[in-house]
C-alpha cells in the first residue's frame, strides 16, 4: 500500500511538473535571447558583405588592368627598339660597333634586336646569342584573355625568365622583335599590383563605412526600435504605454510599425475581452454547479409529483418535468462546452439504424410529431457511437422543439435518412417545421448566438459540429424548396494501412 502510494505520489508531481511546462510562456526563449550588438548583427553583417562585394568588384577590375599596364609597358620597349632598329637600318650597309650595339640595348632594356622587313630579318644588335627563350609574345592582335592569362602568368612565374617580343613599326609593315629579361615587368607588376591593393581596400573600406552608417540609420535603427517594442509589448501586452509608437517617413518601415500599433492595440482590447469572459465564465461555471444540484433536487420531487393522483398536479406535472429537464440540458451544454476539447473519437463499424432507434427512444415525442427512419438495415457506418448519437439526438431534439413549438394543427414529421457513396456516409435529417429565422442562420455555429429558441445557448450545434470535424467530416444546413429545416452530416470511413490490409487478407 505503501508503495502504490509513492508511485501515486511520483505520478502526481510528474503530471504537475508537465503543466507547469506547459504553462510556461512560449515567449520566455526569445526573452532570453538579447538584442545583438551592431557589429554582430545586421549592420556588422552588411559591413562585412560590402567590404567582400567591393573587393571582389576591384578583383574583377584589376585583372583587365593588369594585363593593359603589362601590355603597355611592352609596347613601350618595343617603341623604343623599333626608334633604333629605323636608325640603325639606315646605316646601311654600314655596321655598328660592338660598343654601340651594346649602348643601345641598354638603352632599350633588351638583349637582341632583330628587325623583319621586306620578308627578311636582320639582326641589327646583340650582345650574346641566347640559348633559348621561356615565352614568346606577338603584340600584334592580343586577346583580352590571353592578355590576363599572359600577365598572371608574367606576375607569378615571372621575374628570372628570358622572353621574345614581337611587335608592328606604327602603320608600317615592318616588325621589330626584341629578346629581353623580364625582370623589370615583373617588378613593376608588383609594384602596381601592391598599388592597387592598397587602393582596393581603401575603396571597400570606405564605401563599408557609408553604408554602415547609412543602413543604421536608414534601416538597422527603425529595424531595432520594432524589434525591442515587441520585445517590451510581449512582455506586458496588457499595458497601453507598450504599444508601438508613430514612426517617421513614408517608406516601408513606417508602414509596418502603423500596423503593428494598430495590432497591438486590437490585441489588447481582445485581451481584456478575453479576461472579461474568463472571469464570466469562472463565475458561470460556479453558478452552473450550484444550479445543476439545486435542479437534481427539483428533478426527485418533481417524479414524486407525478404520482400524486391529483389531477390538476398530474396535469401540470409533465410540464414541470420538461421544464426542469431543459434546465438541465442547458447548464449540461455550458459546462460540456467549457471543456478543452471533445474526446478523441472510438470509431467502430456498427448499423446506423439502431443508432436510430436508440434516437427514437430517447427524444419521447408527442402524438402530434412523427419520427420517420428511412435508413437501410445494411447500411453501416465507422464512427464513435455515443458521440454521433449526441450529433444526431441534438439535430432531432432542435427539430421536434420547432414542431412543438410552431403551434400548427397539422402533425410534424422528422424525417431520419442515410446512404452510403463509396466510402462516405451521407445522414440527413430533415423537418417540415417553420425553418430557421435569419439571425440564426447568419450564426448557425457560433456559441450563444446560433440558437433559434428563446433562451437558448447555441452551444449543441457547436458541439456537433466539433464531433463532426473530429470524425473527418462535415456538417451543413442544406436549403430545401419547402418549409423546414435540413442538417446533412458526411462521415468518411477511416483510411485502411496497408499493413491491416494484408494481415486481415491472411486472416
């Protein structure tokens, strides 16, 4: 006994630890999280893509670039070798001295210059026969890739390579080829290189920095000012001074903090609506428990009444019954509406006819009504029996109120029909009675104020319903030409796995 008192015990705190999880605040892990520094956050992120965009653009430039300075710098000792190679060509058939020759290609910065004319070539200088060259390049026709790929190449690679360039004499035919070290180019590609460098980051960092102070004051500061109002209104959203302020300018962010003020102050009249009506509620369900004993007790004395053998007591004994079982019913249907949520449904196949009978049974009618059941004996449906009995017994129960009601000498009928479509069972319940007023049809399913008698809550029709669509199903009032009143409820079958397909196939 002890020990089942412990495990009780154990149970009893682990369901209460369970709701107080459940209760906690779904707001409590964004609270915990703060509001990011500027240089983490959306500023810092836009500061650092900036830098990387711009610097990936001046990547871009500086490739093209590259290849025009090393270009350029080509042709320019080309220039100066075709000046020479002209001057030298006309000394013919004179030939220059050693020292001379040596004094021009210093001052040309080459090797070996050899001038093409005429379809021959001469040698016109030379201080030594190179044994063989690393690169030849024609500046006649360069493509813009080769151009880059030729200047990477020289940038890398270069700096202790020997190499042969060729290149056109103005708009003449002839062409100067000059044999020279790169040496030079590979220095001033760096150093241009570095230059450029230098300038590219400089660039990035600055246009980071604008942008950074532009976006944060443009966007990043009204972006944080929402975000901590929803922070401070999530925290008390019942106080009135939490509610987002009016927001400068007439863009897309001013916009947004116009509705969200607009939203908040919707939610906190929805709030105090929803305090009000908890508060009622509390008080109602109170009042409904006292209610509902002091009317059991009315219930007993009012079944002794009716065995009194007066007769004006007998006359007015079935009445008092009847009004006391409505008394009953409506505070049944405010306390079963108070709940969470209906109970998930036990479905079973079974034969909707008894299910009708049972309806029948039950609903007791007067002479003056007839209950008609037009539904197959082999027509069955997969559903939860009690509950689709509280469907069905409501929608014939509303309809023999509105017969008895109506004040018509002509007996009413409440007519009970079913099919079955595939794998869908279609119910209708259909009256001849006086028909549903406008105002409850406009609120057919809204809680108290769907009802059509006087006094009454509204709340059976919402239940149904919330059955209904628990089964996977629905409900609707269907217009008929005639007077009347007509509910038609579909109920699908539950989809068969595969798995209970095959084992009941073995069966």
């Amino acid at each position: 006994m002890h020990k089942r008192q412990s495990l009780d015990k154990e149970q009893i705190d682990k369901d209460r630890a369970d709701k107080d999880q459940s209760r906690k605040d779904p707001a409590d892990a964004a609270h915990a999280m703060k509001m990011p520094s500027r240089l983490r956050g959306l500023s810092g992120k836009v500061l650092v893509l900036t830098m990387t965009f711009v610097l990936a653009a001046e990547v871009l430039i500086f490739a093209p670039s590259i290849a025009t300075m090393r270009l350029n710098w080509l042709r320019n000792n080309i220039n100066k070798a075709a000046a020479a190679s002209v001057v030298i060509d006309g000394l013919q058939p004179r030939t220059l001295p050693k020292e001379v020759q040596a004094d021009t290609l210093l001052a040309t910065g080459t090797k070996a210059i050899v001038l093409r004319k005429d379809g021959t070539s001469r040698l016109l200088a030379m201080t030594e026969m190179p044994q063989e060259v690393d690169g030849q390049y024609d500046l006649t026709d360069v493509s813009t890739l080769d151009a880059i790929r030729d200047a990477f190449e020289t940038l890398i690679f270069g700096g202790n390579r020997l190499i042969s360039v060729s290149g056109p004499i103005g708009d003449t035919q002839m062409q100067v080829e000059v044999v020279m070290s790169d040496a030079a180019l590979h220095r001033g590609l760096l150093a241009y290189a570095g230059r450029i460098a230098i300038v590219s980051l400089i660039i990035s960092v600055i246009t980071g920095l604008l942008l950074f102070v532009s976006l944060n004051r443009i966007l990043i500061n009204p972006m944080r000012r929402l975000t901590r109002n929803i922070q401070d209104f999530a925290e008390h959203p019942e106080d009135p001074s939490r509610v987002m302020g009016e927001m400068s300018g007439r863009d897309e962010l001013a916009f947004v903090a116009h509705h969200l003020a607009s939203m908040q102050e919707q939610l906190q009249k929805t709030l105090r609506q929803q305090k009000n009506l908890a508060d009622l509620g509390l008080a109602v369900s109170k009042i409904n428990h006292d209610m509902r004993n002091i009317l059991a007790s009315a219930q007993l004395m009012s079944d002794r009444l009716a065995d009194v053998e007066d007769p004006m007591v007998k006359s007015f004994a079935p009445k008092l019954v009847r009004t006391i079982d409505r008394a009953v019913g409506y505070t049944s249907e405010v306390l079963a509406y108070g709940q969470a949520s209906e109970a998930e449904p036990r479905r079973r196949r079974f034969a909707l006819v008894s299910l009708s009978q049972e309806v029948e049974d039950i609903l007791a009618l007067d002479t003056g009504i007839q209950f008609i059941c037009q539904i197959r004996p082999d027509i069955e449906i997969d559903a939860d029996s009690e509950q689709l009995f509280r469907v069905i017994h409501n929608l014939c129960r509303n309809a023999a109120q509105a017969l008895a009601g109506s004040g018509s000498d002509l007996p009413g009928r409440i007519i009970l029909s079913a099919h079955r479509v595939g794998s869908v069972v279609s119910i209708t319940v259909d009256d001849d009675g006086p028909g549903m007023p406008r105002k409850a049809r406009e609120n057919l399913f809204t809680a108290f104020r769907g009802s059509v008698r006087s006094g009454g809550t509204g709340l059976g029709l919402v239940i149904a319903r919330e059955i209904v669509l628990a089964h996977g199903g629905t409900i609707a009032l269907v217009e008929k030409p005639g007077p009347g009143t007509q509910f038609r409820i579909e109920i699908p079958d539950r989809p068969v796995s595969l798995d209970n397909f095959r084992l009941k196939s073995h069966l």
